[in-house]
C-alpha cells in the first residue's frame, strides 16, 4: 500500500480552539465577512485555504496523531530541523550533519518585494500576514518595543535592488505553464481548470492531499515575483522552492497568472488602520539601529545578514538535549509569552511530535534511525513526485496535470506522462545520473523530453547532500511501505 497521507484535519479543528463556544462565534464571524467571497477565492491556487500552524510539507503529509510514538518521533525530528530549531539549540554531534537546520529566505532586496507596510506587519506578527508561516514572532507580546519593530522596519525597507524592466504577462499562458510543468505537485491546482486535451467527459477530481501555500505572491510586487521565479533558489537558499529554469516571458506569463486571482476586501476599519504610508523614507540613523538589532534579536540564527562578510556570532539557547520535553511554555507556548522568546504558533500534534524525539534523542537514539534518503525525500518534497519504495508519487487527482509533451508516448501510460518511481536508484553508480538531473545545464526536460512536467534544479549544496544520501544508499524493491 503506497503511504500518500494521513493527516487528520479535524483534530486540528479541536485542539487549536479555546472552546467551542468560542470557536462556534469565530466561526459565525469569520464566515459572515469572506462566505461571499469564498468560492471565488480559492478557486485561485494562491488564495486556497491556509493552515493555522507552522506549515511543513514533509510532516504534514506523512505524520498525524495516530501514529505510534516512535513513528512520530521520526516527524519531530522533520520540525526541529524545518522549524529551524537547531538554529539557536546545538542538536548532538551524531545528529549534526543531519539536523542542519535550513537557511531562511535571503532578505537582499526584501524592500523592492514588499512594501513598508507589509513588512511591518511581517516584523510584528509573521502570521497575521501568513498564518501558516514557519518564521516565529518575535513582536507578538505585550510586551513589545514599537521602537524596535520600527528600527527594523526601517532596516529591512533599506534592502533594495532595482529591478530589470520584464515583459509584461499573458495571464491565459501563465495558468496553462502553471498547470503544464508541474507546480501542482506542490501547490494547488485551479478549481475548475481543465487541461487541454482533456475529453469532456473526463471528471477532475479535488486534490486531497496537502498543498504548499503561497500566500505572499499577493504582496509581492508583479516585476518582484517574475525576478523571484527567474532566481528562486538565491531568494531561497533552503531549496524548498527550486528552479524550474524559466525564460523570462515564461516567468512574466507565471507571475501575471498568480497575481490574476480576486483581491481580498477588507472591512472599511481594518482597511483604514492598515493605511499604507507612501510617504515613508528610511532614516540612515534608525536604518543603523535596524541592523544592530537585526543581530541582537538574533535574526542571523535563520537569516544572512545582507552585505556582511564573515559569520556573526550567534546568541545560542540551551542545547536541544536540555531543553524541558514536558514544557508547553517558551517556543511552545500557545500564546506569546514576550521579551526574547519566539512564538510558532505550533499546533499539539507538532508540539508532540517535537517533544517525542527529543526524548528519544537522549534515550533511544536508535529508535529515531531512518533512511537518510527518505529524510531527505521528505525535506524537499520530492515524494510530490517521485515514488520510493511504496511512499509518495503524484496523487491521483494530480495526475491529469501531468501530460505528454509528445503524444507518440502515449503508449506508455502512466510511465510515459508521469515522474518515474526512483527504487531502482542507489549506490555510487548514479551519482553522474543525479547530478545531471538535479544540476543546471539549461534545459529544464534534458532527462525525459516527452514528460511536459520538468524536474527542477537545486543549489549546488542541496544537490550534493541528496546525492550523498542516494549514494550510501541501495537500490529499494518498492515493496516496504511506510
């Protein structure tokens, strides 16, 4: 049986309430103000429904509640690295290479991408604008020094590059490309969208299985997004949005199309406190302060700091094996507890499954043991696509997406339209296979031409690390699932 997901959504619903009474007038409130907006909304892939936690592809869609213990510690360990805990708490040497931690979003030019406005609400409160956003806040509290938030606002606003003058898009060409080279693995598929080719008759089914939000393409600028999709993994060094080698009328028509779906209306009040500011300049002095506390609230543990040579000295927390397993305080708390300490936002699920490896971390070790390929697998999302001894593989619903770039294929079937299952790779004879797979060369369909869906490129550190994974490992039977 091929273990595609088993997230249960309703306990979600319960455990993340203060209450049903609560919950039941939240509820009431929240649909009377979008219920006329609703349909239209998320027919668009970047307006569907967003998770009200740090969202993680690969424990979302592997981990849940009713997994045993050991089987979730597995997940814990997914967030600790994700959620970039080993950032700021030292992970055990024999867990070093492995829990890296992931290197957050580069901020050059982060002033160009977004506006004053938008990034003071990111400082204050990463998840007012993105609520399944991984960044902890660190202004949440009561506590907070609007002195502070405005000294970064300043800062971050002050990372500017000019932007080359792009073609303007083709909205229709944009969402045929969208649904064409493989974005709806990750991410959603348009509600409605019918592939060309498609007979009439055919039915579309809903995915089911967990997207990728991307909720930000709505503040970025349009000029902005087209320069992020033509360099997505120098935006995002983390690997978690690689690059699928567009041209650049490609990446106009993809950003025109993503920033086509129906604005969200706010209510009058809200839309008049939100004001933007388009008189605001950068002071130099408080631009200087803004850099000061970017390192002393400890930004540099996730993000570089743009334009410094050398490593900064980061302030370290305990080490992981130190930390209270029992705690719901600190970055578990399930409210912001203010002054240095970050807020996640985390649901119980993840705060179990957190709590879970580092028990096991400094028991039972050997319990926590798995695949280096599979971790890695699941980091990169890579099961979206790719099948691995009996887990992941295209969801059924998002196979119509994927078609023959040339219909003479069409005899093969599914092995002719779809990404190839991957049991049979392993050993150090695929390391020129993965390399040239993984690695830039120019052309995005330079493996399997008839595939209309393109296997994308990773930086260079990302491609080594999986390569190394595949190379210690052996070829698999694609008989042992999960």
């Amino acid at each position: 049986m091929v273990r595609l997901w088993n997230r249960d959504l309703i306990r979600r619903d319960i455990l993340t309430c203060r209450g049903w009474w609560h919950g039941l007038i939240g509820a009431a409130l929240i649909l009377a103000f979008v219920f006329g907006q609703i349909c239209s909304l998320r027919a668009h892939p970047v307006h569907t429904e967003s998770a009200d936690y740090p969202f993680v592809i690969g424990f979302e869609r592997f981990y849940s509640s009713r997994d045993d213990d050991d089987y979730l510690a597995r997940g814990g360990l997914i967030l600790l690295n994700e959620l970039n805990c080993v950032a700021c708490h030292e992970p055990p040497n024999q867990w070093a290479e492995r829990l890296a931690g992931v290197e957050a979003t580069n901020l050059h030019g982060v002033g160009t991408r977004l506006d004053v406005l938008d990034l003071e609400m990111m400082i204050r409160n990463p998840r007012f604008v993105k609520k399944d956003t991984s960044m902890p806040s660190m202004f949440a509290g009561s506590d907070r020094d609007l002195g502070e938030v405005e000294a970064l606002k300043h800062y971050l606003s002050s990372l500017k590059y000019e932007l080359p003058p792009y073609p303007r898009g083709n909205i229709e060409a944009g969402r045929q490309l969208y649904h064409r080279i493989g974005c709806v693995a990750c991410h959603a598929p348009e509600v409605g969208f019918r592939p060309e080719g498609l007979p009439e008759n055919a039915e579309i089914e809903l995915a089911g299985l967990p997207s990728t939000p991307m909720n930000l393409v709505d503040l970025y600028d349009l000029q902005a997004l087209t320069h992020f999709l033509l360099g997505s993994n120098e935006h995002r060094p983390s690997g978690r949005m690689p690059d699928y080698q567009l041209g650049e009328n490609e990446a106009a028509d993809l950003a025109a199309y993503l920033k086509a779906g129906p604005d969200l209306v706010l209510p009058d009040k809200l839309a008049g406190a939100l004001k933007k500011d388009d008189d605001f300049r950068a002071d130099k002095e408080i631009v200087a302060k803004g850099r000061e506390l970017f390192v002393a609230k400890n930004c540099v543990a996730c993000h570089a700091l743009p334009g410094q040579l050398g490593e900064q000295q980061l302030n370290k927390s305990k080490p992981l094996l130190a930390l209270d397993t029992t705690s719901r305080n600190a970055c578990m708390s399930e409210r912001p507890s203010g002054g240095a300490m970050p807020f996640y936002g985390m649901d119980e699920v993840q705060k179990r499954a957190i709590s879970l490896a580092l028990e096991r971390m400094a028991s039972a070790p050997e319990s926590l043991k798995s695949d280096e390929v599979d971790w890695r697998m699941k980091q990169l999302n890579c099961y979206a696509c790719h099948e691995r001894d009996g887990v992941g593989g295209v969801e059924a619903a998002r196979e119509v997406y994927f078609r023959f770039e040339d219909l003479s294929y069409r005899k093969l079937g599914r092995e002719g339209h779809l990404p190839p299952s991957i049991d049979h790779i392993g050993g150090e004879g695929t390391k020129e296979l993965l390399r040239r797979s993984l690695s830039s060369s120019g052309d995005r369909n330079r493996i399997r031409p008839h595939i209309s869906g393109c296997m994308p490129v990773y930086g260079e550190d990302i491609s080594e690390r999986l390569i190394k994974a595949f190379e210690k490992a052996k070829p698999t039977s694609g008989e042992n699932a999960n």
